[in-house]
C-alpha cells in the first residue's frame, strides 16, 4: 500500500492530508493541547477527601465523565487549530497562537486553582476567564476557516457547563 498516489495528491490512509494541506501545524497543536491536558490532568484528584466532601449539585456528572469528554474536545482543539493554521493569514496564525496559549493556558491552570489549591472560587474565577478565551478564540478562528470554528462550539458549552458546576459549588459550599 502506498501513502501518496502517483501524482502526489492526496493521502491514502490519512484522508484530508494531501499535498494541499500541510500536516506539521496538526502536530504542533496537538503537542500544544496534550502538554495543556497533561499539565492539568497532574493537578487533578477527584478521590481526594476534599473533592468528595464539597457539595456538589444533582445535575454534576460521575467523576468518569470528565475524561470521557475531555479526550474528544481535546482532539478537536487540536484539528481545529491546525486547519485554522492552514487556511490563516501570517497575522491571523500570529493572532492564533496568541489565543491559544492563553486558552490552553487558562484551560489547565483551572484544574490547578480548583484541584491543587482546593479553592473552588479560583476555580470559578479561572473558569470564567477560560469562558472569555474560548469567546476570542471562536473569533479569532472565524477570521480564517468556518468548520475550525464550528469544531470549538462544544468545547466552548463544555466550559460553560463546568463554569455553571463551579459555580454551584462555589455558592453550596458553607466553608467556602
């Protein structure tokens, strides 16, 4: 089996990665979300005592969940970014990292303030700044390629649903 056909267009076990997209913008966003991921994940622990005893509401999911959401949201930052990339200006790519620094930033040192400091105000604080990137980052990939766009909207609900479970705790919590 060949990876490229004979006139050099697209690929045969990576569909969408022909010779007019170029693939080193996937990768680098994928290495920028999976350090992101990673670098939150670490700060994360739903067993603790601590995090079993805060007063969550009805509607929060089990522990499991999260994980279960986050890898495909992740993945989709990550094709998101690249195509942008792809289709983008040199100023609108400039722009482009520039937000999803900050985003993926803002996205892992959430789990730092709420996890890590046990402080479920940081957390709500964070996760509200995360709410306003992922605003500009919607905007900024607009600029430059509609589908790259679209692939954020979840992610985007997805934050503003753990910003809505932040804040539940946040006002149950008697300690806090």
């Amino acid at each position: 089996m060949r990876l490229i056909s004979e006139r050099g267009g697209s690929s045969r076990l990576m569909p969408g990665f022909g010779a007019g997209l170029k693939w080193r913008p996937y990768v680098g966003a994928a290495v920028a979300v999976v350090t992101a991921a990673a670098a939150g994940a670490v700060a994360v622990d739903t067993d603790s005592a601590w995090y079993r005893e805060l007063p969550k509401p009805q509607w929060q999911p089990p522990s499991w969940v999260f994980p279960t959401v986050w890898t495909p949201l992740y993945a989709t930052i990550a094709w998101s970014a690249g195509r942008t990339w792809n289709h983008a200006s040199e100023r609108e790519r400039m722009n482009l990292l520039t937000a999803l620094t900050v985003n993926l930033t803002l996205n892992a040192a959430w789990s730092w303030s709420f996890f890590a400091a046990r402080s479920p105000r940081a957390g709500l604080a964070i996760s509200l700044l995360l709410d306003v990137s992922n605003l500009h980052v919607i905007g900024t990939t607009s600029r430059s390629d509609r589908r790259g766009t679209a692939a954020l909207l979840p992610y985007a609900a997805w934050c503003w649903y753990a910003t809505a479970l932040s804040a539940a705790i946040v006002r149950h919590d008697r300690r806090l």
